[in-house]
C-alpha cells in the first residue's frame, strides 16, 4: 500500500498511522534568481566602451543589481555618466576613495576581475537584459510572499487583497520602461495607412463615432488611448449623454464596457430601453405603458441584447479592480470603448491621502489605463459650485471639481450644459426647452468649439440638433392671411 502524507489523511483516519513524506525543500529557501556574472559584464562592458552606457541605461537601473558591491559601482558609473565626467577606471577609483567604499567592494582586486570578465563590450546589451530580467523574478518572488503574507492574515479583507494583489503584480511592468523608440518613417507610414482607410470607407471619424454628428466631425470620434473628460452639473444630464454614446458604440459593434458607480444596472436598462424606444421614463415607472409602446420596448430590448455593451455596477470601485474588468473584456470581447460614472466616485488606493491627491492619481491612472488598453475612455465628473455663481452658467476648465490634474491628464474636456436648467421664468424657460450645448474647452488634437444638440427629458435621450424648418423666416413674422 502506498504511503500517504498529512495532506492525504488530513481530517480522516485518525487513530491510523502514516509515515511521514520526504522533506521537501521550502520554497522560500532557494537561492533568489541573480546573474553576478552578468551583473560584473555590464559593469566591465561600460569600462571598456562607456558609450554602452546610453543602451544599458535604457535596460537597467542600480536596483536591478543583485550584488551590493555591483549595485554601487553601477550607481557611482551613472552619476559619473550623467554629470557628463569622462568614465575610466582611474577616476573610478578615485571617486570610490572619496566615497570611502573602495576597500569595502573589494578594492584593486574586485575591479581587476570586472576588468577581466568580458574581452569585449560587444554585448552589453545583452548582458543588462539578463541582470533585468533576473531583477524582475525577485520582484515577482517578493511580491508574491507579500500576497502570501496578506492572505494568512485573518483580517485581512478578501475583495481587498485581491485588488492590491493585482495591483502590485501590474505596478511591476508599469515601473519599467521599455526604452522602445520609434524612426519617423514608421510613425508616418501608419499615418498615411490610416488615412487610405478613412478614404476609403468615407468616413471622417477615424475613432469610435459617438452617433453625435457634429462632434465626430470636430474630434474625429473618440480616439484609441485618449482619456475623454465629459463633465456637469447634477441633473445636466451627464450621464444620459454618456449612455447615449456608449448605445450607439454597443449598436454598432463596438465592445463597450459601462463602470456605473452611481446607478444600478437595472436602472441603467430602463433608461438605454426609454431611450432607444422612444418611450417616455415615467410612463415605464408607473406601470401606465400603452400595447404600443410596449412592442417598441421589446424590440428595443432585441436590438439591444444583440449589442457587445457591458455593464459594470458595483457600488464602490478602485481603478485596480476597474482596469482588471477592462484587461479580461479586452482579451474576450476585443473591448473598444470604455466609460465611467463617474471619477470623483472611484475608490483611492489610498484613502489616507489629501482629497487632492487622490483625484490627481485616479486621472493619471486613467490616462495610463486607455493608453495600455489602447482604446478611449470617456470618464464622467462633476462641477465645483462655483459655475452656478458666474455670469454666463456656462462652465469653463476651471471649473472642473477637486483637482486640475484631470486637466492635464485629459485629451479631450467638455461640458454639458442647458440654459433652461438656470431659468426661473417659465416663458424664458419655454424658449429653450430641450436645447443642449455640448461644450468642449480642451482638444489636444483638434479644435474647441461648442455643438449644438437636442434635449429629450421624456426619453432622456441627447439627440442631433436639427433646426427648425423655416426658422430664419421667423423674425419676418406670420404669413399674411388675405391677399
């Protein structure tokens, strides 16, 4: 009969006896992965040939090192590069003594045997790409046991470590650069190709249409890595819009992903199945639906269902968690918009920071989130008060709330505003009911400018702004009635 371990009998068999399995070596014992002898060939390699130094530069940092003697000649080489002082092994030497660690790295001796250890610099390239790539195992191997560690403790909350468990697993590829640069020609050529598919299909939006004629036009649609700022005032109708573009977006084919921190997914579906069938909301509250309107919320819902839109509805959300979501959608779905409502919801990853700081790490993280993704991400926001108090209502970027990091980070910023929200006369208020401008104040790529739209409150719905017919004739006055 074969032996079994503890982990066998664990909780059976009690009064039984085993032998013992073989000790195993503990993971945690083995020798954390190091090339010295990488290490000491880079180092050797920019003695020999300093101008090395500009490619290993861009492979390596002195923490990579995994030697300590290795990672402060490393250190004192780049500050000699970097200050612009010729490197050689004299003036090396010299500065070690000032530093007074010449004797404590092994003094003549240890740098002779760097001096040996490679006949040529031909391949310090190659030698820095496995002093990182071994830096990188131990940064995995450490994060690892902190994630074992995290997952011991038994107050320790579970959604928690998740998210700081991917979290520290993806900050380690976001810390290291790729020092990839691109030749001019490359760059242009895929400009040129795109171009020829714009032409080709006659279509002026080279990123995701929004369904909004007018602002495709201005933008071109909502680009691949660009973080699209879209912000109001409470009841402006921020969200509808928002929705409305992310409609059309699933309608046509596009892989949407919709992060709703602020409304139920059910609530949500009410509202896409109003707007799409052009059903008044209230009517679907209250129960008051007519046959007719009925058969147009059920194809509506068929039209719909068919749409590749998802919808995110967890009530609180860091961007770790956010960015997860999106990473599995795209290697699903192909995902190729995302939107959220909205920033000032999201969960800091550290909520013992400054207020301030916590917006200005949330936008950046956007920023990099649509550029890793490589497609738009239309985030929401909210208005500070101050727009309700200036003359003309409109807002300007000033006026975005909490931080101006969403300014800077963002590469588009508009504004939804309706003069009829600030009008207290009913017969002021008649005269632009359902008027809508979409104001963009920021376009790092194109113009700013304002687009006029149509405001449905019954479906809330956004809709292109069509004139009225015969409207320059209005100030003409009415038809004559006899002749």
């Amino acid at each position: 009969m074969a032996e079994r371990t503890w982990q066998d009998r664990k909780g059976s068999d009690r009064g039984a006896t085993f032998t013992p399995a073989a000790p195993e070596v503990d993971v945690f014992d083995r020798k954390l992965p190091q090339s010295v002898e990488a290490e000491r060939a880079v180092l050797g390699s920019i003695l020999l040939l300093p101008e090395v130094f500009d490619e290993v530069a861009l492979i390596l940092r002195a923490t990579d090192f995994y030697d300590n003697a290795n990672r402060q000649l490393f250190e004192h080489l780049l500050a000699m590069h970097d200050s612009g002082q010729r490197i050689d092994l004299m003036l090396l030497v010299e500065r070690l003594k000032t530093a007074e660690i010449y004797d404590a790295i092994g003094g003549a001796a240890y740098l002779a045997e760097i001096g040996r250890q490679v006949p040529t610099a031909a391949h310090a390239e190659y030698y820095a790409k496995i002093v990182a790539d071994k830096a990188l195992l131990r940064s995995l191997i450490h994060v690892g046991m902190e994630i074992q560690t995290g997952a011991y403790d038994p107050s320790s909350d579970t959604r928690e470590m998740l998210s700081k468990a991917e979290e520290k697993v993806f900050s380690i590829l976001e810390t290291r650069g790729t020092g990839h640069v691109t030749q001019i020609s490359e760059v242009l050529q895929h400009s040129l190709d795109r171009i020829d598919a714009r032409m080709e299909h006659q279509n002026t939006s080279s990123g995701v249409e929004t369904g909004f004629i007018d602002f495709d036009q201005m933008t071109g649609g909502l680009q691949k890595s660009e973080l699209i700022i879209l912000a109001a005032r409470p009841s402006m109708g921020k969200t509808a819009l928002a929705m409305n573009m992310a409609e059309h977006a699933g309608l046509t084919g596009v892989a949407t992903l919709f992060v709703s921190l602020e409304m139920a997914a059910i609530e949500l579906g009410d509202r896409l199945l109003c707007s799409v069938a052009r059903v008044n909301g209230n009517r679907l509250r209250n129960g008051t639906v007519s046959h007719e309107e009925r058969r147009k919320l059920i194809n509506a819902a068929a039209r719909i269902s068919q749409a590749p839109l998802f919808i995110d509805d967890a009530p609180s959300r860091t961007m770790t968690e956010i960015a997860a979501n999106a990473r599995r959608l795209k290697r699903s779905h192909d995902l190729g918009l995302i939107v959220i409502d909205y920033l000032q919801l999201i969960d800091p990853d550290n909520s013992r920071d400054p207020r301030q700081e916590q917006v200005s790490k949330i936008s950046r993280r956007l920023k990099g989130l649509a550029r890793e993704m490589q497609v738009p991400v239309l985030c929401l926001g909210q208005l500070n008060r101050q727009v309700e108090s200036s003359s003309s209502n409109k807002p300007q970027l000033s006026h975005l709330r909490e931080s101006g990091a969403i300014e800077q980070d963002a590469d588009i910023v508009m504004f939804v505003h309706r003069e009829e929200y600030y009008m207290t006369n009913e017969e002021d208020r008649e005269q632009v009911r359902g008027q809508a401008d979409l104001l963009i104040r920021k376009n790092r790529s194109g113009p700013v400018g304002e687009v006029k739209l149509t405001w449905s409150h019954e479906f809330t719905r956004f809709e292109n702004f069509a004139a009225a017919a015969y409207a320059e004739f209005e100030s003409y006055g009415p038809p004559p009635t006899d002749f």
